[in-house]
C-alpha cells in the first residue's frame, strides 16, 4: 500500500506532517511507501531529523503551497505545483493509493473532484466526521464539502456513510439518521422532507429524523446532513468541547482542596479528553470521489497525522469505493 501526504498542508506543516508519518511507519507496516509531497529541501531535512527509514520514504518536490485565504477553486487552476495537487496527482497516476491532507480543505475538495472524478452514480462528494457519543462514533455527512446540496446528495451520502460503517467501521447494521428539527416524520423543511422519503425508501436502515442532542445520547451510525448544517454542528462541537474543558480547568485550580480532588481524577479527566480529542479519530475521509482522500484538522498533532494514515489504510485494505459503486446502483437508481 503507498499513500501521498501533504506535507506542506496545515498550520503545523511540515513538522507536524512528516513526524506524524514517522509515527505511522511504525504502527503500520501495510504501508510500504509514503510519498511526502512538499518543498523538498523542508522535507528532507525533517526526514533526517527525525531518521525516516529511506526505503519507505520518497520525496515528491512540490513548489507551490495552497494557503487557507486562497479561492478553492482557483487554486486548483494556479496552483497546479502545490503540495496538494502533486500529492494527488500520484493518486490520480496510479502510483498512489490513497492522500492525507490537513491543508485546505475546499482546495482538497475541489482538486480531489477535478483530478480523480467522481464514482460512478455520486452527484456530489461528503465528508464524513466523526463525533464520540454514549454509545461510540457517530458520524456526520456532510461535514461541509457541499454547503448547496440538493436531495439527492443527501441521499447518496446515506447510502455512503452506510457503506462506510459497514465495511471500514465494522459496524453489523448501521443506524442512519436525518438531522432536522424534531423527530416527527412531518417535522423540518420541505427540503428535508423530501429527503426523508427518499432515505426511507433505500435499502439502509434509515431510523428518520434525528436532533441535535441525538448526536451524543442515541446509537447513530450515521447523521445526514448538508454540508453547511454538518460544518456548523461539527465546529460548534468542537468549540464546546474547548470551552468545557477550559472552564473546568479554571474551577478545579481555583483552590487547594478542588485542585487536590483534582489531581485524584486525573486519569478520569484525561480518558474523557482523550475521548472527545479529534487527534484520537485522525481525519475525515472524503466519501465519493474515485480515490481515498482523507482530510484532517488544519492544527493536526504529529498523532492526528498518524492516526489520519491509519484512517487511510483501512479504506484501503475495505475496498471502500467499489462497494460504495455496488450500493448505490442497488439503492434508488432512479434518483441517483
């Protein structure tokens, strides 16, 4: 297995980039190759530092960088030298088999689109993210890679993130949901109710409307989305989560006794942590387009890089894409 990394992709790069895929070299020796593609004089000098075994190293120079104020869609036509365009230029050649990048994310999105196309049947592509609730993960898709989506979309990402858990997750029968505003099968918008029937009428285990407090209290596999509701959640979580444990950290310092009491939790406080940190669950894979391409937080950990070529692998390995093509021409074709 040989898997393109964008090692000049996220706030971090390439530092965090290329001691992230030192890591992985270690836990996963499935993947031979790791092509580092970035400014190779950067690139090498962070492999020697960090002592790369060469033979599962090859540096592919890229001179451009995308960078977080650039038009994703431009980028990809004045840009064709960035690290992200190159690295899926090896996908797109056959040489790799799958990218992790935590740069851009529209830019990844769209060069992903353009470079690679889509699978056969798939309108639009969908970001599937993971969040940790009582019961495990729950995903949501879209996590904003189509903020404009039309019911169709919606639709496909079900059938997609069911595939998904299915084949990667190891999930037996995966719950997908409909995210809206109540979980009557009359509530939301037009726009969602359509949706609902349309989800209702595949063959997943479509288990209707879901709310916002569902996504941490009930076992859902999945949550469906548009990219623009699934971004806003996403982003929202993730800064409650912040605020949280900020506000804890305040509390429990603010004396002697609470910090004692404090320090007897430790291990509890850092399991829960470690539980909600999105370094522990590495990146989000880009359900759709012909290829694997996983996107990660722009201020991924060396760990989160690790664990986002973990991600990539096992998409890999499942034959993710052709039993995604399967689904969806056994599912609805006359809406697909």
């Amino acid at each position: 297995m040989r898997i393109a990394v964008d090692a000049m992709g996220g706030d971090f790069a390439p530092g965090n980039i290329i001691e992230g895929a030192g890591l992985a070299m270690g836990r996963y020796p499935m993947v031979e190759c790791f092509y580092l593609a970035g400014e190779e004089d950067q690139v090498k000098e962070l492999v020697d530092k960090h002592r790369l075994p060469a033979n599962r190293v090859e540096i592919v120079h890229a001179s451009q960088v995308v960078d977080m104020a650039d038009s994703a869609a431009l980028s990809v036509r004045r840009k064709r030298d960035s690290s992200v365009s190159v690295a899926i230029d090896l996908m797109k050649k056959g040489e790799a088999q799958a990218i992790v990048s935590a740069g851009h994310t529209g830019a990844s999105v769209a060069a992903t689109t353009v470079k690679l196309r889509l699978l056969k049947g798939i309108a639009r592509p969908g970001i599937c993210s993971p969040l940790p609730n009582d019961h495990g993960i729950c995903n949501i898709l879209d996590a904003g890679a189509n903020t404009d989506a039309k019911a169709k979309h919606l639709l496909h990402y079900g059938i997609m993130g069911s595939v998904y858990a299915k084949h990667v997750l190891g999930v037996k029968e995966p719950k997908v949901g409909l995210m809206s505003v109540g979980e009557e099968d009359e509530k939301g918008t037009e726009f969602t109710k359509q949706v609902f029937s349309m989800l209702r009428s595949s063959n997943i285990h479509f288990i209707g409307n879901v709310e916002g407090h569902d996504l941490f209290e009930e076992p859902i596999d999945i949550v469906v989305c548009d990219g623009f509701t699934g971004n806003v959640v996403l982003k929202s979580c993730e800064a409650t989560a912040r605020a949280m444990f900020k506000w804890l950290k305040h509390e429990l310092t603010s004396t002697p006794i609470r910090y004692a009491g404090a320090m007897l939790a430790k291990g509890a406080f850092r399991a829960v942590k470690d539980r909600s940190n999105y370094e522990t669950y590495g990146g989000s894979p880009l359900l759709g387009v012909k290829g694997v391409c996983i996107i990660c937080h722009g201020s991924s950990s060396p760990l989160a890089i690790c664990n986002a070529i973990r991600v990539a692998s096992e998409a890999v390995s499942h034959e993710l894409n052709p039993h995604i093509e399967e689904e969806i021409a056994r599912n609805q074709p006359d809406h697909a």
